[in-house]
C-alpha cells in the first residue's frame, strides 16, 4: 500500500463480511456520500466536521492526533458495497500521446457506506 497516498486520510478494515469473518481484511477507502448516520469521516476535516458540527479552516496537529483518539481502531458495524474504478496512466499510449504525472494504471476499489448500526 503507497502510504503516502493516504497520508491525512482514514481507511477501514474490513474483518467481517455478512456476519462472516473474512481472513484477507482488505484496507480500502470509504465514502459516506449518501449516508445520513453515519459518524465516519474519510480525512482530517471530514472528522473535524463530523466531532464538532462546523468546518475547520485548518488543522494543527495537536488537534488531528487529539481528533484520532477514539477513531482510530475504533470497530463500526455498516452497511455498505463495494464499487471501483480505473485510475492512473495507462501503457501503450501512442506516440502523438505526451504522458503526464500520474500513478500506473490500476483499479482500485472503495466502500460506499449506506448506514452504521
């Protein structure tokens, strides 16, 4: 996994799948989009947001390891599902084609989150 990639994110664990322990536990990003109950936040102002009911226009970090505590590793039970999508450059592009900075091409995987019980 690039850590670097998800430096002031947040990912999730997943342990169980359907009542049923899964022994891979993938990490993956979440989105909680269309969730309204949800109390999960995918970076460091999402969580600002969702602890303290306004926007934060920056963040020390004193105040994002204070935020974490009590996050992070903290188990949730959702429901959600699992979408994807095609990111990065791909190989092969023609000559005519300048490449840019990017990441290889990949698919990647993230859980959308409909609801926390």
């Amino acid at each position: 996994m690039r850590k670097k990639r998800y430096s002031g994110s947040y990912l999730l664990k997943v342990t169980h799948v359907n009542n049923e322990i899964i022994t891979s536990k993938p990490i993956l990003e979440f989105s909680v989009l269309h969730a309204r109950d949800v109390n999960l936040a995918p970076d460091n102002f999402e969580l600002f947001f969702v602890t303290n009911g306004y926007e934060a226009k920056e963040l020390t970090s004193s105040q994002i390891e204070d935020l974490k505590k009590g996050y992070v590793g903290k188990e949730v039970t959702l429901v959600c599902y699992e979408t994807g999508e095609f990111s990065g450059m791909p190989d092969n592009l023609p000559d005519d084609v300048l490449p840019w900075q990017d990441h290889g091409f990949v698919f990647k995987t993230k859980l959308e989150i409909l609801s926390q019980r």
